[in-house]
C-alpha cells in the first residue's frame, strides 16, 4: 500500500468511529505504530484535526473543524448520489435546487469516466411523473424549523391558515414530516396547550427563542399528520375492523391515504374519508383481508349494493 492510498485509509477509519487506538490503527493499515504516528503528523500538515492522548484509555480521534476531508465513496454510493442530486434540483425546497446543480457540477469534474455515463444514463433515460403545483417551501425556514428539533429549543412564528388568516405562534417543535408532496411541522403549541401540525410553506419568520422544554409523552408524528390530512379534513370517515396484523395491513394502506391503529396482534382499525360515499367504496375494495365495516351505516349499505351489482355483471 504506498503512502497516499494508507493515508487515505487512515482517514476513513477515523471517520469510522470517535476513538481508535494506536495499535489498532497499526494493525488495520499493516504497519508499525511509528509509521501510524508519522502518517497522522502528515494528516495534521494537510489541516486534519487528530488529536491525541498517551495511556491508557488515549489514541487517535479526528476532531472538529478544520478542512473536510476527500471524497471516499465507493462506486455505487457516488451513482447514489449524483442521482439524488438530480431529483433535488425538482424539490420544492426554494434554494435547495441550486445547491443540488451545484454540488453536482462539483461531483461530476471527480466521477471516473465509467461512474459519469452511469449518471448520465440514468438522467438521460428518467422522467419524473409531474407532481402538479406544490407550494414552494422556503429553506431556511425549513433549516430553523429543524434546527428547534434537533436542539429541542421552542420556536416562534407567523403561520398563515387555510382561510389566509394570520397568527403569531409559539410552539415546541417535535419533527418535521414529509409526505411526498408537502411538508409538515409536528410541535406543541404553548398556547393551546395542544399537538398541532403546521404546514411548512405556511410559516414565516421563524425565531428560536432560546427556551428548552422536555417532552413526556410526544404522539407519533407520523400518526397525527396522517390523521391531519387523511381525515380530519374530509366530510365522511369510515371506520373498518380488519382481521389481519397492522404491520402487514398499513404495507397496502400508507399514512398519506388511512390510519391504521393495532386493536391486537392479528387485529387492527382502519380509518379512511372523503367527500363522498363512491371513493370509500373503492378504498375498501383494496381491502384483501376478513373486515367488518364499523362506520358509517350508509357505506356498509352502499357497499353492500355495489357487491350486488359486481354479482349481477
């Protein structure tokens, strides 16, 4: 192995973990310890932060700062990549697009040959099913929004509801939950002492406030924003009894379309709404297990109909 390539080896182990020892660095490269002490002092000329202690419990951990080491990616991970980059300059994440063609450029002058017609195959031979207009999110709000989550610190805001009425919120942020077409903050409203969800492209002038709070029991994210746009906003919401395992039924009904709540082991509730009576009908026709229709009666009747009239053709 000639110096740069163990050099390079060096630094991806220890990006592995926060703390190696001398010996086993030593061991891994197959060299002597004083050539893993002469290789780090090279590391260190080039601007990597090791550090590192004598004795027991001492070694070699790569420390914060400084510059970011070279790209070490195995092939499949860079075609990952460039290809992720691509699908990012589609987001609706105002700001991100750039970025991503950005980045890409910069990824593409150190693909080898073979890994850039890969890349380029695949963006040449791919086109993204239009999504339709999906309001733009502003990505620095998002970055605060997630910010408030990471550091659990409480966040204030200026959110605009459904009617283009505003309100200054104050809230204590759980997640942020995407849903394939829009974004959603899961958070505490201080105010109403109650879990909302908030639509991310709705909310402006985010502020952390620099206030700490701990959570006792949050809800599941997931859960109270699939019930925030399956359900609640519709007009009937049907209840079903499905005699099969909720891990197996929410793989045919995902959050964005149903909520779907364990009863037992080998039993769960399903819940799903609309408008209208026909679209129910259909969504528990994508039901292939054992159900009892529990709510409302006319869909059980209605169902019911619709079965007879499959008979008859």
């Amino acid at each position: 192995m000639d110096t740069a390539t163990r050099l390079l080896r060096l630094l991806s182990l220890l990006h592995s973990r926060p703390q190696w020892d001398g010996a086993e660095l030593a061991a891994r490269l197959e060299v002597t310890p004083r050539t893993v002490r002469r290789d780090v002092t090279r590391l260190r000329s080039l601007g990597y932060p090791i550090d590192a202690e004598a004795g027991i419990g001492g070694g070699y951990r790569l420390g914060p700062g400084g510059r970011l080491p070279p790209l070490l990616l195995e092939d499949a991970e860079a075609v990952a990549i460039a290809v992720g980059l691509r699908v990012a300059t589609t987001t609706t994440v105002s700001g991100v697009e750039e970025a991503a063609l950005s980045a890409l450029a910069k990824l593409h002058q150190v693909l080898p040959a073979r890994l850039s017609e890969q890349v380029d195959a695949i963006a040449a031979h791919t086109t993204q099913l239009p999504q339709g207009e999906l309001p733009a999110v502003d990505g620095d709000v998002l970055v605060t929004l997630a910010a408030g989550c990471r550091h659990v610190e409480g966040i204030r805001f200026r959110y605009r509801t459904h009617d283009g009425s505003q309100s200054e919120r104050s809230v204590e942020p759980l997640q942020i939950v995407h849903t394939g077409r829009r974004w959603y903050l899961v958070a505490r409203d201080r105010d109403r002492q109650a879990w909302r969800t908030f639509r991310v492209d709705r909310i402006t002038q985010p502020v952390l406030t620099g206030s700490r709070y701990r959570f006792d029991d949050p809800p599941d994210p997931v859960a109270l924003v699939a019930q925030g746009t399956a359900i609640t906003p519709w007009d009937i919401v049907a209840r079903l009894r499905v005699h099969a395992p909720a891990t197996t039924v929410v793989k045919r009904i995902p959050p964005s379309q149903g909520v779907v709540e364990e009863i037992d082991e080998d039993t769960c509730e399903v819940r799903f709404a609309a408008n209208a009576l026909g679209p129910l009908i259909t969504q528990v026709g994508w039901i292939s297990w054992p159900f009892e229709i529990l709510d409302p009666p006319e869909l059980r009747e209605a169902v019911h109909e619709h079965a007879r009239r499959l008979l008859d053709a």
